[in-house]
C-alpha cells in the first residue's frame, strides 16, 4: 500500500493553496517590484522554497513557404516565433516543513530591468511580462498560483536625483556640498 501511495505522491501536487499579492498591475522599466505570496495546506509535505517566477516573452508572427503533398502546391504557413527576454526567480523563503492549517506570509521583492522593453500587444508580436508565485516541492509537482500579467512601461519622469546635504564653510560661511574637500569661494580646505 505504501509503494502506490509514493507513486501516486510523485504525480499529484500536494493539498496547498498559493496566491500572490502585488500592490499595482503596472510597473516602469528600472522599478523594483514588491509583493509576497501567501501560502496555506492542507496536508504535510516538505517544500524546497518558496518563489516568484517573473517572466518577459517577446513573440513574433512568422510565415514560411512548405510544399503541400495533399495540395501538389506550396502553401503559406504561419507561426508564432517566442523568446524569452526576461526570466528571475527572487526567493521569498528557503526550505520549510509545512503541516496541516499552515498559513504564512512570504515577501519577495524582483526588479523590472531598466534595459528591459515594455508591454505591447500587436497583431504580428508582443512583449508580454507576468509573474506568478510557486512552493516548490522535489520529487513532486510544484503547488503556483494564477499567472498575473503585467503592465510594463517606460518611466514616466526624470530621474529621481539625489539630496545633497550643504554645510557651511568654516572660514567664510559659504555653503558648499558636504562631500566638497574645499570651499568653491575661499578655497580653503574643509575639515573634517
């Protein structure tokens, strides 16, 4: 009884519940992304680790000429070509034992690369960016949640710029940077 019972165990995903929560559905290029993935079983089994799976494919409408042997002519085939141009796994939590009325919060944070291209859907491609949580579990079908898609754009605004903080000089009042070395109007050399 107990040799079917694994067998069976190696091809069914344990009794599990995944979900994922991300505050918004629309990201910039270069944003990092921040959400968490809840989990909750019904049953005990060993995880490997908990993760999101973020994921950018690009896909290309193709046509190619074959000869047809049924039609004795050639024939236009058309195909949809797909590349993977983004794929991250940001790990929320490494291996656990999970039991019966388990429930936890698992946060993970994944960044939109700033190189990265934006959503867009056509009638000949796309790009088209998702993420979905995963327990993953060895010797048997991982347990995922719905597969969000994303809306990824370019960003909006200029670059945030960083805060100088100003200090006075302390010879001659001027206020210069605090990473200055000397004073841009007396010239003399700050101290520290």
């Amino acid at each position: 009884m107990g040799f079917f019972k694994k067998l069976k165990e190696r091809f069914t995903k344990p009794t599990a519940n995944v979900s994922l929560t991300i505050p918004k559905s629309t990201f910039e290029l270069g944003e990092d992304l921040k959400g968490s993935i809840i989990v909750s079983c019904e049953e005990e089994f060993d995880a490997t680790g908990m993760r999101a799976e973020l994921r950018c494919v690009e896909k290309k409408k193709r046509e190619k000429w074959e000869y047809d042997e049924d039609l004795k002519r050639n024939v236009r085939r058309v195909y949809w070509d797909t590349a993977m141009l983004h794929s991250a796994d940001p790990k929320a939590s490494g291996a656990l034992h999970l039991v019966p009325g388990f429930k936890k919060t698992f946060p993970f944070r994944a960044n939109i690369p700033a190189g990265g291209r934006e959503s867009f859907d056509s009638v000949d491609g796309g790009v088209t960016w998702f993420i979905k949580g995963v327990v993953a579990i060895d010797g048997r079908p991982d347990v995922t949640s719905e597969t969000v898609e994303l809306q990824v754009i370019r960003p909006t605004g200029a670059p945030k710029a960083e805060e100088v903080v100003m200090v006075p000089c302390e010879y001659c009042e001027t206020l210069m940077p605090q990473t200055s070395s000397s004073c841009p109007n007396c010239a003399a050399p700050r101290k520290e």
